[in-house]
C-alpha cells in the first residue's frame, strides 16, 4: 500500500512538473512577439522615413554641357551641367556623379565699347536627386571675363592712321601726308568705337565648382 502511494505521489510530481514548464514555454512565447511588436524595435525603426541634409559650403563639382557666351545668352536663360563627383551622407547616395544640375545665367553683360569687357556670370539652382526628385539650391556664382581687345583695338587705330597716310600723300606730298594721318587715326579710332569686344564664354566640358550658400534637407520616401 505504502509503494502505490509512492508511485501515485510521483506521477502527481510529474504532471506538475511537465505543466509548469509548458506554461513557462508559452509566456517566453509571447514576450517574444511582444517584443518584435514594440514601436521601439530594430525592424520598426527601419520602416522609419529617413532624411539627409547637404551644409551650407558643401562643394559642387560640375561639368558644362553646352557652351555659355555673352552673345548668345541673356540674364535669367537656364543651362545644365552633371555632376563630376556623387553626393552621398552616410550610405544614402543622394545623387551619383553624372546627375543633372540646372542652373540659370545671373548676368550676361556684352560690354561697353572699348574701355568695357564683356562679362558672365552663372549660378546653380536645381538638383536632380537618385531617387528622381529635383530640389531646390542655392549655390555662389561665378563670373567670367572676356578677353581683353586693346591689343586688337591699337591694331585697328594703326591700320587706320596708314590708310589715312597714303591717301594724304597722293593727294598733296609729305603736308598732305601729314594731314591724311590724322584723319587716319580719327577714322580707325572710329571703328574700335563701333565694334564690340570678345564675347565672355564658358566652352562645354569646363569642369566648374560651386558652393551651397544655404543648407538642402531632403526628406526620406516613405
């Protein structure tokens, strides 16, 4: 009587045992799926948006790809350029090099007649990203000087005067000479001061660099 008493005690020890563990099972279970339900966890916080700031200063480094002159652009005429270098924060690639840049002609100043060169000056304002959006920028600008023509202008007044020579010596000897001179100089000078300088141009290709003058935040896709 005493072992079948044993023997039941045992089997009742048993049972409790095998029910607190399977009880201990289902409760680590569900904190489990707790957990990877939190608000808090690593693949929640991946589902988040992201977002990326370029600095005001960050540099620019483009390429020209069509050639920009005073005597064939106007202030406020538009232009592309692509990037020589990507733009990346992190492991997010912002936009790769190759990218479009839009920019715009500040000032295309043809200059004045002879003391004047002609000038221009170019910005960029728009970017196109690797996610197929176009953000607004602000970069610096920059300027660009025609050649200087008083080399070629001194040239013209010379020629000028020659011409205005011979005429006078054919016309009265060594006084005529003298006077055609001056007459000379006056028509060559004439003609510099109806003539434009060079143009100002920036040539396709011309790898140029720019600055962000204001900081760019691009929000992350959600």
């Amino acid at each position: 009587m005493k072992i079948q008493k044993n023997g039941f005690l045992g089997i009742i020890s048993l049972v409790v045992a095998l029910a607190v563990s399977q009880a201990g099972c289902q409760g680590a279970g569900e904190e489990g799926v707790s957990a990877d339900a939190m608000p808090g966890s690593s693949s929640a916080a991946a589902a988040q948006p992201r977002s990326a700031t370029l600095a005001a200063g960050t540099v620019l480094k483009v390429r020209t790809t069509t050639t920009l002159s005073t005597d064939s652009h106007k202030a406020g005429d538009t232009f592309t350029a692509t990037l020589m270098e990507p733009l990346a924060q992190g492991s997010w690639l912002i936009a790769p090099a190759g990218a479009t840049v839009e920019g715009r002609i500040v000032n295309a100043d043809k200059g004045g007649h002879v003391e004047g060169v002609a000038r221009l000056t170019i910005a960029l304002d728009r970017l196109h990203t690797a996610d197929g959006r176009t953000v607004d920028i602000s970069t610096d600008s920059m300027t660009v000087q025609a050649k200087t023509t008083v080399t070629k202008d001194a040239t013209k007044v010379a020629i000028g005067t020659g011409i205005g020579a011979a005429v006078g010596a054919i016309a009265g000897g060594g006084k005529g000479a003298a006077i055609g001179a001056g007459a000379g100089a006056g028509a060559g000078t004439a003609v510099v001061l109806s003539t434009r300088g060079d143009a100002a141009e920036i040539g396709s290709e011309t790898p140029l660099t720019f600055e962000l003058q204001s900081p760019v935040t691009l929000p992350g896709k959600k």
